[in-house]
C-alpha cells in the first residue's frame, strides 16, 4: 500500500497500465425552454447528467459504477462508447484521447457544445484522431440490460453473434467467421456452440440470452467490456452465472470490465473497486472491500444500509433517505447530497465538497469524511 | 398445516392446484399447494419466474385468466370457502377482506384520472362512500397512511414518481381495509432506497393495522428482512415451507439451499456464488419424479421415480424431499 498522502492517480505509473483513463467528463442535455421560455430569453436549462467525473480502470480491472436510476450511470457508459459526445473532458482509452473521434474515417473529428454561465459555444476538439470510433469500439464492447430485446428475433444465435465480424469486415472466410463465433460462444459458457448457433433467441432461456450478447460482445475480442445492469433483468437464480463468467472472463482473457449498476451487492462479489456515483458526480470510489468495510460518505452508508441481507437474524436499522434523488435541472447549492444528508450541517448547503483521500486510493467527496 | 400456532388461521389453503389448459398441453402451474397465514403475519412466497406464484395467488382471489382452471383445493379465509361462493359473493369479499397489489401495477394506473379519483372509485363501488365527493376524506387518510400528502390526491400518475405511484398502489389495496393483502413483487422495478421505503411501509401497516401479507418475490433478501414465514415452492409445488429462520439458517431442501448460495450477501462477501445448474422444469412437460431431481446434486434413484408430497421433519418445518422422512407423530404439535 502507498503512504496515504500520495495521490491514488497519477502516482505517475507508467500510461499502459491504464486501459482507460476519464477526466472532468461532463454531459447535459439541453431541455426546450417552450415558445413563451424562448421569447423572454429566459435562461436555457438542462439535465446535468453526467456533472464532471473522474476515474480510470487499469488492465484487467473490474470497476463497479453504482448509483440509483437518473445518477448518469448509463449516461457515462454511452459517452465512453462515443454513442453520445461528451460536452467537455477528455476519455483516453490506452492512452490516446479519445473524446472527440469521428464515426468513419474522413469524418470530421465531432466539435461538442458547450455551456458556460447560460452561453452556448462550440467547443472544437483538440486532437485530430488517426482513429475512428467505428474501430475503437473494435477494442471496446457493451453489454446491455435487457437480453430480452437485445437480440433480433428472426436471426440465428451465429447470425448474431457473427454480426460485428461482418460489421467490421474482421474476418476474409466463412471458416474463419464460424471458428471465431465458436471461440466466443464456448468463452460465453454456451458449450458446445454447434448446439445453440441455429437457434433462435425464443429458443434461449434468460441467462442463456445474456451469454450470446455477451458472446456478441466477445467475438471482436475487445480488451475493455462496458456491462450496462447485465443481470438485473434476470432471475436470482441465473444472475451468479452471469456475475462468474464475468469474472471468469477477466482472468483468462485479461478483459477490462465496467459493470455498471444499482446493486451494491453484486457489485460486492467480483468487483476490484467500486465508484458511487450520486446526482452526476462520484461521491466515493475506493477498493469494493475498503468502501464496504469503512464506506466513508454518508451516501454509500445510507445505500449499504438500506440493502437487504438474506439472513433474517441480521435485520438492522435501515438509514431511509427521504424523498427520491433530486431532479438533476435544478441541482442543490454546495453538496448535493445536503438535502437528503442525515449528518449535514450549516457548511453543506455552502460548499461542494471535493474528493478527497480518505485512505489508500479510497476518496470520497464529504467534508466529514476523515482525511487519512 | 401452517408454521404451529394454536389460534385459527385467517387464511388456510389447502391441496390447491391450478392448471392451464391450453393448445400446448395442461400446464400444471399450481400443484397441491397448502399453507396457512395468521393474523398480522406476513409470509414470503418464493421461487424462480414461471414456477406459479403468481397463479397461485391469483387462484385465491379467483382471478385467473380464461385458461385457467382451480382443479380442487380450499382456500379458507375466515372459515368461508372462497371455492364455494358464486361471482357475486365473490366480488363483495374481493377488496374487501383480500386484496392485492400486482405485479407491475404502478404502471396500472389510468393516466387521465387524478390519484385521489381513482382510490376513491374503489370506495364507491364497494359501497363505502356514496360518491367521489364523499370519498375524499377516506383518500386523503389514506393518501396519508402512505406517506402521501394530501395535497397530491388531485395530481394525475405523470406527476408522480414511480416510488409514489407505487405508494399510491398500496393506499388502493388498503381502500377497503382487508385483512389479507398479497404484494406481487412489489419492489421489483424500482431503486434500492425507494425498495426500503416501500418495505418500511408494509412493515408500519402491517404492524399497525394487523393486516397479513403475503409477499411473492424472487428476492431472498426481502423476505429475511420483512417475513415470519417462508414458503419456496419450486416447478409449482411446495418445496419447503417453515419460519424465517429456519429457512435461512437450517435449509433442509437442496433447492432452498441453492437458492441461498446464488444469493449475494453483504454480510459475507469473501464467498462465492453459486449458481444452479440447468432450468426449472417446463410446467406441460414435468418429470416423472421430484421436479427439482434433473437439477438436484443429491437426487438418487427414488427422486427419478417418485414425487415427495411434503413432509413434517420438525414441528412447523415442511419439506418436499426424500432426503428426509416424517417427523414422529408426536412432534407435529
């Protein structure tokens, strides 16, 4: 462990043991302001989704990024994967910038727009990337929520997961595309594959539905895996299958994952780290056992607190937040946990705290948090 | 049978089964199903989608879609037979004395109707208020019981959040104050801090008003925190069924036990999930034995052949499993 007073990041390792490194990301979405908002000049508003965050995952790492719905989890994931650009920050993804890629190649580099004190300006992007985000994505792969309408009816297990081979014009044979969607099938855990590729998704179970998307996010062979809530739609019973061939998947491919949900407590399991995220900001992000054993900010307190545990002789006092996450227009002064807060005081309503090292590469954003 | 207690039961169902009958074959959804629920209890019902808890509770209310058929089996509330009462009796005691809260069902609500109408609509049709205006101040009560302020009743569904709308679901369900109430997933589709404040409610009405719950979840973990009793039923029958604690810390059916392993747990997160092996067993198309055999590490010969019917092993702890053979007489209490 490193002395507590040197910064978790950019304790200057060397860049390649970062797959992916995010900073000051922003994104909102401007909302319409109506046709009397816009006569009287009124100020535009917007959704603050994704409010400045910062964190970076190192090879065959697995980060969890937990929050409640409208926190801007799924946002991140989709700014990442370049399906939205980011208003401001940069995404580096092994080590070169990413943030302002251009779908195909001899597309201008995408310019964002940005806000700054109610002005709307262009803001053009700093690099000239030699890359497209059609070939990044060749390298990073998402898995989405739902299995059940992920997957096109009408085509075949390999039409699917042959896909993004086509797509991508990977590979030049049929032999090669068949040994390749066999590859990624059986490292999805659906053996043997000649057995599922003709089948249809109305043929598969859940779980088995999530192992061909999986398998079709496998096939290009990414080193960084985006997983959006993959096992919240799916029975308790086929969520731990999924949750150890993630796992799995980490140890024999050396994948990198982002396993974004709302539940701390399959997060807990497999997870290196985790990042809470609250109202578009981290609030706390540190090792999963450091932040599980010691969680720092009242917020992940609260969230642990509230998780059920299957063993009735547990039953304990429930930290209830009142009310629901505040609407991310029209975010609270200083903290922005304060209105909800349990511990706040006088100073909350002031200043926004900033992330700060409570432990080793454990920070939180509280001003109560213990430095050290 | 039922967890041991001495006092009449408030509800008692006995050998349910309910079928499907469809073009693909009978689906036997509910297969001889009994239990029993006190007054100011609340009982977790549990188990994987499609193994019939939802038809099973459907049944009691005797709400089935058209292909549904109740084979055989009592359903007992108060004494009464819900099997033997005609639609119209029926309809009076439905609401009334037992009610239910969806699946799903905060999405139910008529996006045209203010909140407080469409309680308040309840009220009327069973005869509790002469009219919406009269309702009103019934809404409001139990607009409040639910952690609503009364100034939200004229407010339409759009206006309020999902954790509201599911609020709103249960001061419906509790319009006429029934005695039972059955939740179908009730937290299902929403946040873990809006989960808690819902299951924090249950809890402060049914402690409050007396009322018994039957919780239906795929959640283990709900149902330790919230339940006395537990029923696990697996391919529709009772796989196991004793008190909360038992069935958390002395498992006996090696479903119930998988079950718990593939569970993750805050409290101890050094373990590892397990997950069970293949798929419940389609409900046209059952195995000629124990249902949960073709899944089961410990099943042997006998389970193939032979269906478990429940079994006493200790007083008020039922399990449908070979491994274990009826308790002495005596111990059944």
């Amino acid at each position: 462990m490193p002395p507590a007073d040197v910064p978790p990041r950019r304790a200057s390792p060397p860049e390649e043991d970062f797959i992916l490194e995010v900073e000051g990301l922003h994104k909102e979405f401007p909302l319409p302001r109506g046709l009397t908002g816009t006569l009287r000049r009124r100020p535009r508003k917007a959704v603050h989704a994704v409010d400045g965050i910062s964190f970076d995952l190192r090879r065959g790492e697995i980060l969890a990024l937990v929050g409640e719905s409208g926190c801007g989890k799924t946002t991140t994931a989709l700014t990442l994967m370049g399906l939205i650009t980011a208003d401001e920050g940069t995404i580096r993804f092994n080590g070169q910038d990413v943030t302002h890629l251009g779908e195909r190649a001899g597309d201008r580099p995408r310019a964002s727009i940005a806000q700054v004190n109610g002005r709307m300006y262009r803001k053009e992007p700093s690099v000239f990337p030699a890359i497209t985000m059609k070939r990044l994505r060749r390298q990073m792969q998402m898995v989405f929520q739902d299995p059940y309408e992920s997957l096109n009816p009408r085509a075949t297990v390999l039409e699917s997961v042959a896909e993004p081979l086509e797509v991508h014009a990977v590979t030049r044979s049929r032999e090669e595309k068949l040994a390749r969607v066999r590859q990624a099938l059986e490292d999805a855990g659906l053996s043997p594959a000649e057995a599922f590729m003709s089948r249809r998704p109305h043929e598969l179970s859940g779980g088995q539905r999530q192992r061909v998307v999986i398998a079709g996010a496998l096939v290009l062979e990414p080193v960084l895996l985006i997983a959006d809530e993959p096992v919240s739609m799916l029975d308790v019973s086929i969520r731990a299958e999924i949750l150890n061939l993630l796992d799995e998947l980490r140890a024999r491919r050396g994948i990198s994952i982002l396993y974004i949900t709302h539940d701390l407590a399959t997060a807990a399991y497999f997870t290196d780290r985790i990042a809470v995220m609250y109202l578009g900001r981290i609030a706390e992000i540190g090792p999963t056992r450091r932040v599980l054993a010691h969680p720092q900010h009242p917020y992940t307190r609260a969230l642990l607190s509230v998780i059920p545990v299957p063993n009735p002789r547990m039953r304990r006092q429930r930290i209830i937040l009142g009310g629901e996450t505040p609407n991310p227009v029209d975010l609270p002064g200083g903290c922005r946990f304060h209105p909800r807060c349990p511990l706040a005081f006088d100073d909350c309503a002031r200043t926004d705290p900033p992330l700060i090292l409570v432990g080793a590469e454990h920070q939180a954003a509280c001003l109560l948090a213990d430095p050290g | 049978m039922g967890v041991a207690d001495p006092q009449p039961p408030l509800l008692e169902v006995r050998h349910l089964s309910t079928h499907y009958v469809t073009d693909e074959g009978v689906f036997r959804a509910v297969d001889d199903l009994s239990f029993r629920v006190m007054k100011g209890e609340s009982m977790g019902l549990v188990g994987e989608s499609g193994c019939g808890k939802t038809t099973a509770m459907l049944s009691l209310l005797r709400l089935l879609p058209a292909a549904g058929r109740i084979v055989s089996g009592e359903v007992l509330l108060e004494g009464r037979d819900l099997m033997a009462l005609d639609e119209a009796e029926m309809r009076a005691l439905r609401w009334d004395r037992l009610s239910m809260i969806f699946q799903g069902a905060m999405n139910a609500l008529n996006p045209v109707r203010s909140v407080g109408d469409q309680i308040g609509e309840a009220l009327v049709i069973h005869g509790l208020a002469p009219g919406l205006g009269a309702a009103a101040p019934r809404v409001g009560e139990l607009l409040e019981m639910v952690g609503i302020p009364r100034s939200r009743e004229a407010h339409f569904p759009h206006q309020y959040s999902g954790g509201m709308r599911q609020r709103a679901m249960i001061a419906m369900a509790l319009a006429c104050s029934p005695q039972v109430v059955i939740a179908d997933e009730p937290t299902t589709a929403l946040d873990v801090m809006i989960q808690a404040q819902i299951l924090e409610l249950l809890e402060r009405l049914q402690r409050e008003l007396g009322l018994a719950v039957i919780l239906v979840t795929h959640d283990l973990s709900v149902v330790a925190e919230l339940c006395h009793s537990v029923l696990v039923m697996y391919g529709g029958a009772l796989a196991e069924y004793s008190n909360v604690d038992r069935i958390f810390n002395d498992p006996r059916h090696p479903y119930t036990r998988l079950l718990l392993s593939a569970f993750p747990d805050l409290s101890r997160p050094e373990g590892k999930l397990i997950s069970i092996p293949g798929h419940p067993p389609r409900l046209n198309d059952l195995p000629p034995g124990c249902r949960f055999a073709p899944r089961c590490p410990q099943a042997f010969d006998r389970c193939r052949l032979e269906s478990p019917s429940p079994r006493l092993v200790e007083p008020g702890h039922w399990v449908a499993c070979h491994l274990y053979e009826e308790a002495a007489l005596d111990a059944a209490g």
